[in-house]
C-alpha cells in the first residue's frame, strides 16, 4: 500500500473508521511484531504486546495529530507497551527458545548472538533507538516522535550505544581469548 492510501486511512480512522483503523493495522502487524519481538525475545509474549498495542492504539487513536505520523505514532505505544511489560516480569531468560533470524551473509549465528546480548545489556532509551534505527531502519525524525525526545538526543543516544556496544562486544572478545 503506498504512503497516500496510508495517509487516507490513518485520517479515516482518526474520525472513527474502525475498518480503516483495522486495514491499517492489517498493514503493520508484521512490522509491529517483528519490533515487539526485538523487545521480548519471546513469540507469544510479543504477541500478546502487539494485541495491547492494537488495542490501545484503538483507544487512543483521537490523539493522533497528523495522520502521516501514523506509523510513529503507533510505534510509541508499541515501545511503551513492550516496556510496561518488560516493568511487569521477572527477569528470566531462556535463550533456548529464542528464535534467531536467518543468517546475515558476513555475520556468524554466534556473532549475531553476542550482538543480541550486548544490545539486551543496553539501558531502555539506548536499546530503543538501536531497535528503532538499525533493526526497523527509522530515520532520527521518525525515532524522535516515536520516542518522544529530540532529534539530538537520538543522535546522543544512537552515539552512546554504539559506544556501549563496542566495549561491550570487545570486552567479551577478549574474555573470550
């Protein structure tokens, strides 16, 4: 579906079109999942956030300013979902059940794991926008609005968790030699 009909849609549910509200999410979910899903770790946990998200995206959908901020604006409730859910549980991890997304040519399945655990080890607003920028591919615009700081401190951030990353990453590098 091209921006246009996006646009129209998001503006269609703004004045109450549940059906435009449902094609809408019917064009995200898979978005909206996959992010969740970068959050938890977890299929049916993720799951379970984008339900909350849809509907409390339902809710709230009267609050939207500007229908071309759809997309943003329904990614803030998704992270503030994800993040009142990560609040509720206990940590515990069990990375036996964590599915790995087909492998990246260059990069091996252990890389990528270290990578996975050194982005879990970031504080939330860093984790976000690493989540945001390189996983969903947002520009800073877009990351700002979602996350509702500006654009500078996106960058500030984006720069502070590479920097986190790195040391993180080489530390188990070297621990592991």
């Amino acid at each position: 579906m091209d921006k246009s009909t996006m646009e129209k849609l998001a503006a269609k549910a703004m004045r109450g079109n549940v059906k435009a509200y449902g094609r809408l999410m019917e064009e995200y979910k898979t978005y909206l999942y996959r992010t969740a899903f970068l959050y938890v770790k977890n299929e049916d946990t993720a799951l379970d956030i984008v339900g909350d998200c849809i509907l409390s995206g339902f809710r709230k959908i009267h609050t939207l300013n500007q229908p071309e901020y759809f997309k943003t604006w329904i990614t803030r409730i998704l992270i503030n979902a994800a993040k009142d859910h990560l609040r509720k549980v206990v940590p515990m991890e069990d990375y036996g059940q964590i599915q790995m997304p087909a492998p990246v040519k260059g990069i091996s399945p252990e890389e990528k794991w270290d990578l996975y655990e050194a982005i879990d080890q970031l504080p939330d607003k860093y984790r976000s926008v690493i989540i945001l920028k390189y996983f969903e591919e947002m520009k800073i615009s877009e990351i700002s609005y979602a996350m509702e700081i500006p654009e500078g401190s996106v960058k500030a951030y984006l720069s502070r968790a590479k920097e986190e990353l790195r040391n993180y990453l080489k530390e188990d590098y070297q621990y592991a030699n």
